[in-house]
C-alpha cells in the first residue's frame, strides 16, 4: 500500500477525479474517494468540515461515516486532522490542484492575452464534472464554472483571426455540449434567432451553451432574479421557457413551480418545458397536468440520458 503523501502529488478535478504521483502514475478514484477528494479539493485551505461533508455527500439520513471514509482516502492522499470542529484540509498547495489554477489563469487573462495562454485553459478541461455523477453540493462548483463561462466569453470576444488559431476550442465545446461547437462571432448580429428563457440556478450557463448554436438565451440563476424582473415588468418575450424546479443548492426548494405559475399568469401561451432531477417517468404526465405545462425534460445521469434531446424540445416547443 503506497504511504499517504504530504507533498509532491497533484489533483486533478476538471474531469474525472485523479490524483497524479510525483513517479507520473495516475490514481482514477471509486466514487466515495472521488467525492471527498473533490469536496476537499474545492475547498482548498478552507477545507470542510465534518457535518458538511456527512450532508453533502452521505445524506442527512444516514449514519456518520465521514472519518472512516477520509481514512480511506489518506491512503492515496494526505488530508489533515481537523482540531475539535474543525475542518478536514487536502495537504497540497492550490497551484497543483487544477480547478484553482484553472480559475487563477482565467482571472489573469486581459485583451492582450496570447492565444497560446487562452487554449492552454481550454485544455484543462478532460470532461465535464456533470458527467462524474458526485455527490457533493453542486454549489462548490460555482467558482470554477463561473470562471469557465468567463473564459467563453473571453473566446467569444477574440477576433476571429485569433479565435481561429485556438486548437482546443472544439474539443472544450464538446466537453460540455456537442452543439456550442457551432458558435462563431462574439457579439455580431444573429437575425430571426428566437429567444429562450433559461431559469436554472446551476447548469443555467450550460444549458446556454447547448442551445446556443440555434437560439438567444436568457439566463435566470435564482428566484430573487426571477421576482426583480416580474417587478421591472420584464416584457418576457421568449418563444418557450425551460424552466428548473429547485434554484438553490439544497434542492429542497420547489421555486421554478412558482416561476411556472407566474408565467402562466403573465404569459399564459407561452410554451414551458419543465426540468427536474430524479422525477420517475411515470409521473411525467400528471406533473405536465397540475402545472400546465408542454414539456418535461429529466435531468437525472440514468438510462434515457442528460437534458434528453434537449434541443429536439425547444425546436418542437418554438416551432
């Protein structure tokens, strides 16, 4: 069994969760390593204490097993002992943990960064975290994927000149969604393009940048957003809206049924997809029943696929 390492090993997080040794072996993880390493890995100097990582990962209904499982992962890594309360903190500096460099590189950037340094970052990405099935909270990720829709932008805001001598930009779209390949131009006009309302408090950015190949996309990332355009009378002209049930990270929240209903009182013939994590296929009809609306999209990693034929529903929806 190799001893636990204080220093010389690097994570990565930016696809499937590895550890990288100093004599160049790659340690690919089962899920429970992988979710405490990545939990531990976002948080960086933070850390995350006990009751955080029981919730997030194990469940408020279950037994404790926190321990026991960061004692599993010392054998790969070394993960500090927390003083009473305190935090568990991964033993390795932020620069060799991806996600940080990652967002350090983004922030760095300017309009006179080289487009080696850009494709570098586009790079770092070997899959979507969505993909690994975690169980920790989805809002861990909110630096890193806000730092990632700040590093499209950036690409989006090249020349095309410079876009063009981008080799990983293809692959980086791929990553994510098979259609964002299909962008060009940052910011030139895209007439007869319909426009899609997007409320989604975590993959609202991705799911823009799937649909991004053939429409214009709002995004609303939380209820408070939702109810400060409903105040500003916000004219709503979409031509459908997906809308997700939960907009906060305890999932416990059922606010897209209230953007729903608004929009049903506001905009009562405009088509609504509805989205959610988990909901069994068999109840898909009564819930487009009771909330009025055309669509139901099943978000869940399960046998019929993520965000299925996502696109396929917005065009039948806009059509």
């Amino acid at each position: 069994m190799r001893a636990p390492l204080s220093s010389g090993f690097r994570v990565a997080i930016l696809g499937p969760p590895t550890v990288l040794l100093p004599d160049g072996e790659r340690t690919a993880l089962r899920k429970l390593n992988a979710d405490l390493l990545v939990a531990l890995a976002l948080a960086g100097p933070a850390g995350r204490t006990k009751a955080w990582l029981h919730e997030a990962i194990w469940g408020p209904q279950e037994s404790n097993h926190v321990a026991k499982a960061v004692s599993r992962l010392r054998r790969i890594v070394d993960v500090a002992s927390p003083p009473a309360g305190g935090p568990y903190v991964l033993k390795v500096d932020v620069a060799e943990i991806d996600a940080w460099a990652f967002r350090s590189g983004v922030d760095e950037l300017t309009a006179g960064s080289a487009v080696e340094e850009v494709d570098a970052l586009l790079g770092m990405w070997r899959g979507n975290p969505a993909d690994n099935q975690l169980a920790i909270r989805a809002g861990a990720w909110v630096e890193v994927m806000s730092a990632r829709n700040r590093l499209v932008d950036h690409v989006l805001g090249m020349t095309s000149g410079a876009r063009a001598g981008l080799t990983r930009w293809a692959a980086f779209c791929e990553v994510f969604h098979r259609e964002s390949g299909r962008w060009s131009g940052a910011s030139a006009a895209r007439p007869d393009r319909k426009r899609v309302l997007v409320v989604d408090d975590l993959i609202g950015q991705s799911v823009a940048l799937v649909l991004g190949a053939r429409y214009d996309c709002h995004v609303v990332e939380s209820i408070a957003q939702w109810n400060t355009m409903v105040r500003e009378q916000h004219p709503l002209d979409f031509a459908c809206a997906l809308v997700d049930r939960h907009l906060t990270d305890g999932m416990a929240d059922a606010y897209g049924e209230a953007v729903v209903r608004d929009l049903r009182a506001l905009r009562p013939g405009m088509p609504i997809a509805f989205m959610s994590a988990g909901l069994p296929h068999g109840d898909l009809d009564n819930i487009k029943l009771r909330l009025g609306v055309d669509s139901v999209i099943i978000k869940a990693n399960d046998e019929h696929g993520p965000l299925t034929d996502l696109l396929d529903t917005v065009d039948r929806l806009t059509r």
